[in-house]
C-alpha cells in the first residue's frame, strides 16, 4: 500500500495451496483471514461460494470434502488482520467518587504541569491541589462524601533528534550558517539559504539634485552619498555612479567614490573631464565592484576634485542648472 511519502509499490497475494484427499474437510492455512470474504477457495480451478466453506483463525473448513489431486486446492487472501498496531492515548480521564474529607487520591501515571483536575464538574486552578510526583494529587480541601473527582492527564510527545540553532539554543532562534550532520547539507547564506551567488539581495539609492562646485585640487565631497547594510560579511557592492563634470578651458575635475573614508580609485579617481575648448560638459558615471567584507551600515559617497586649473563643478548642466545624479548600490551574494 502507498501513501504520502513512501514510493508507490506493490506485492503479490499471499496464497496458500493443499492436496485433497476425498476426505479432508479441514486445512490450516498460513495466515488467518478476516471472514469468508476476504479469501477466494478454488477446487481443481473452481472458485468455490463462500457458503461451501468456513473459516476460524487459520482453520478452513469445507462443507464437503474436496476430490483427491495434487495442489487443487488454493486459497488467495484479500483481507489479512493487522498486526503491529499500537494505540497510544493521549487523554486519560478518571474518575473517583470520594469519602468524606478525602484530599488524596492515586491516579494513572501523568506529566507534570499536564492535568486537569475537576470536582463535581468545575475545574480546579493550581492552588486547590497539588499534583507534583505524577502519580498521585492531594487536594487543598477535603471533599464531602458523594463527590465526583475526575482526572484528565495529558500525555507529552517530544521531537527526537531536533536540529538546534547554531546560534544559541531556545525559542525564535535562527539558523546561522547550520550544518545538518550526517548528510552534508549546510546553509551558505546564513538566514537566506535561497541566495544563490550572484543574486541581487537589495538595492538602495541616493540622489543629488543641485549642482557643487569646488576649487579644490584634493577631493571634497558632492553631496551625492547612500549607505548599505550588507546582510553578509562576504557579499559584493556593485556601486553605480551617474553624473556629470563642467569645467572651462584648461581646467581638469576629477571624480571617485569614498567608502566611508577610504578613496576605492586608491591614489586615482573613476573618472576625470578636461576642458579642451572653451567650456566642457562630460558624462563622470561609472561603476565599481566592492568588498566590504562587513554587516554594518557602509556609507559610498562621490567626491570631486579640481586637479588643473581653478574651479570644477559637479552635476551642472551649460545652462548653469543642475540635474539629477544618483549612486546606486547593490548587494550581490558571493
């Protein structure tokens, strides 16, 4: 028989087969079917009614005997008993009837903390008695004779063998990076085990809508920043810059990215605009691929420099408005 996690398979009747002599009228079979029904009785090829033969335990029993042949007698069982059954009670009620000022009485085995007592009909609360070796309550208040005492015990199913949380034990705990012993699963990614590598795991981004400008010929900030809290310690940042650098004749602006204080071009920058002719306006956006190899908020912030000549401006379009720039990031699982 199948049924919900076990493969589908099947099996073959089991069937038991007996030699006739003419007179025989009784056989002992193998196993012992249900009723009359649940076995089919052939002679010599013949399926034979149930009412020509009876069946007690493993004894059947022929209204006639059947002629004499080798193996002419087979019986095919449909129905077997059951065996192995266990039936576990999960509720146990008791009953007493009580002697005057009677307080004690002996019940079947319980779990403490797990048992309800009642008398007359109204449940106890836990100061009316005292339930506390599992075998036996003692209540608060002697009875009159004639009441009624029920019990109800509970019995407590535990989980054997339950994987325990790597990060500590008790209730609501995560699984943090787990290995489940003995066949070799492990969770990579910690409380998201469905990241796979290379998968967007959040995004955040910031905007910059007026222009700067500076004269600096070190790096000042822009303005234009935002900040991540990556979810693991080995995720990659994609960081994605959008923008644009004006500046005049001669004049050169050079622009990177900070994470938080560290300059990731190192000594260089990302992206740098020279004025060959008499004004330049050029694209600054650019991308880079970090590892900050942290879980704590990690701010990214543009900064801008004018390395030749005296004034470089960020985010400014010819008309001296500004536009919109943006530095997206993205954590990528590793």
């Amino acid at each position: 028989m199948s049924y919900i996690g076990n493969p589908i398979t099947t099996q073959a009747f089991v069937t038991d087969q007996f030699n006739g002599s003419g007179s025989q009228v009784t056989y002992t079979m193998s196993v012992a079917p249900a009723n009359t029904a649940s076995v089919l009785v052939s002679v010599s090829g013949v399926l034979q009614d149930p009412s020509t033969y009876s069946v007690s335990g493993t004894t059947l029993t022929f209204s006639a005997a059947p002629p004499a042949g080798t193996g002419n007698i087979s019986c095919r069982y449909l129905g077997i008993p059951a065996t192995g059954i266990t039936n576990t009670a999960y509720r146990t009620v008791t009953e007493f009837t009580a002697t005057a000022g009677q307080t004690g009485f002996t019940v079947p085995s319980y779990t403490i903390g797990f048992l309800n007592v009642y008398r007359n009909g109204i449940l106890l609360g836990s100061a009316d008695y005292t339930a506390n070796n599992g075998v036996t309550i003692t209540l608060s208040a002697g009875c009159n004779a004639g009441d009624l005492v029920t019990t109800e015990s509970f019995q407590v199913a535990s989980v054997l063998n339950g994987i325990a949380a790597s990060g500590g034990g008790g209730v609501n705990n995560v699984f943090t990076n787990p290995t489940i012993a003995g066949n070799g699963i492990t969770f990579p990614y910690g409380t998201n085990p469905q990241a796979a590598p290379s998968k967007v795991l959040q995004v955040v981004q910031g905007t910059l809508s007026t222009s700067v400008s500076t004269t600096s010929s070190s790096f000042v900030t822009t303005g234009l920043t935002a900040s991540i809290t990556p979810l693991f310690s080995n995720s990659k940042v994609f960081v994605i810059v959008t923008g644009n650098s004006d500046v005049n004749s001669s004049f050169q602006s050079c622009t990177t990215v900070y994470r938080n204080s560290t300059n990731l071009a190192g000594a260089g920058q990302f992206s740098n605009t020279y004025g060959a002719a008499s004004r330049v306006i050029a694209n600054s956006s650019f991308s880079y691929l970090d590892s900050p190899a942290t879980t704590s908020s990690t701010a990214y912030t543009v900064y801008f420099a004018a390395f030749i000549g005296s004034t470089a401006n960020f985010n400014q379009t010819a008309n001296g408005n500004a536009c919109i720039a943006t530095i997206s990031l993205m954590e990528i699982a590793a």
